[in-house]
C-alpha cells in the first residue's frame, strides 16, 4: 500500500545534464522528455517531477527509449500499464467514492481520467502497448483506491500476458508485475491516499 502526503503543488521538468541536472519547460499536468541510453561521459535525458519545495522525485520509470509511446498525463496519481503482446488488456482506476475509470467511463467527477488506451477491439495493435490514467496535481481525493489490468480481448498471442504497472501516488513510485489469461482475467493492487 501506498500512502503519501500530498505535496502542495507539483510540476514534471525535463533534465539534460552530467551529474548535476538543469531544469527547463515546466507542465503542471503532463510528461514529457524520454531517456536515451546512458553510456559514459555523455548528457542523458531523464524525467523528473519537482515539488513546490524543490524536492525532485525521478520519473524514469514512466518514461521509454526512442520516443515510442504517446504523451502520458501525470499529477497527484498516475497508472501505467505495459505488456508485450498485441492482445488488449484493459486498465482501470476505482476511487475511494466507487466510481471506475476506465475505457467506457474516461473521465469521472473526482479527477480521474483515462488519456492513453492502447489495442481497444485489436484494432491496429501494437506489439508494446501502455495505457495511462490519472488524477491531476490537487485533483485527488483522500481514501482507498484500486487499480486493475484486465484481459478484456485476445488478438493473437495464447497464454499468459505478463504486464507491468507503474504506480505513481503523490511522489511515491511503485513497479507491480503479474499476468493474466483466460482463467484469471484480472489483477487488481490496492493503494491509499493519505491526506
């Protein structure tokens, strides 16, 4: 379980640097910048959220190589799932008032919001897929919270589909991993939100 003081105010900053990194191009609500290798000696890019009192929390783990995924909106909680099959898994977000975000309910009145929905019905899938859904910086409501991934379609692949899901919850990231198939369709993870 994940349980967190909000900070008061949040914004992602991109960082290009040696050791020391410099800061540029704030965005309250959305990610940006993807790291590139990090060989010796060279600048890297990486992600970064950084807290009204200068407290920089890395968010690498939300961030891919080569620019392959869209544009992930982030805040005071942000749900990430990836897999590597073109099937279509689903994700989805409870809040502590019961309502779901999810593919058929995109937007619900706390906040939440689903912006990336990858391989919905297999049409034009993609072989690394990720879905995204999130509360904006202040939008979150203090309580229990439950995020899913689902095996909602099969488009090729048989077996399990291993999945990982990054959760960020005011500052705090966690790295879950598990698979679904066609006996166990869904994993759900519990979190909390402290005020």
């Amino acid at each position: 379980m994940l349980q967190l003081i909000r900070p008061t105010a949040v914004s992602l900053i991109l960082a290009l640097g040696f050791a020391a990194p410099s800061f540029a191009n704030p965005s309250p609500t959305k990610q940006f910048g993807y790291p590139l290798a990090k060989p010796s000696r060279e600048p890297s890019l990486a992600c970064y959220m950084k807290t009204d009192s200068g407290r920089l929390i890395n968010l690498d783990v939300f961030c891919v190589t080569g620019g392959q995924e869209p544009e992930l909106g982030t805040g005071d909680i942000q749900a990430t799932l990836r897999w590597e099959t073109v099937d279509d898994l689903d994700l989805a977000v409870t809040d502590p008032s019961g309502q779901t975000v999810f593919y058929k309910n995109p937007r619900i009145r706390s906040g939440g919001q689903q912006d990336v929905d990858a391989n919905a019905d297999c049409i034009k899938p993609v072989a690394k897929p990720v879905e995204n859904i999130f509360w904006p910086t202040g939008g979150s409501s203090a309580g229990k919270y439950t995020v899913e991934a689902r095996l909602y379609r099969r488009c090729a692949a048989s077996g399990p589909v291993p999945f990982t899901l990054t959760v960020l919850v005011q500052g705090e990231t966690k790295e879950l991993t598990g698979s679904v198939d066609d006996t166990k369709a869904a994993v759900r993870f519990p979190f909390t939100v402290v005020r």
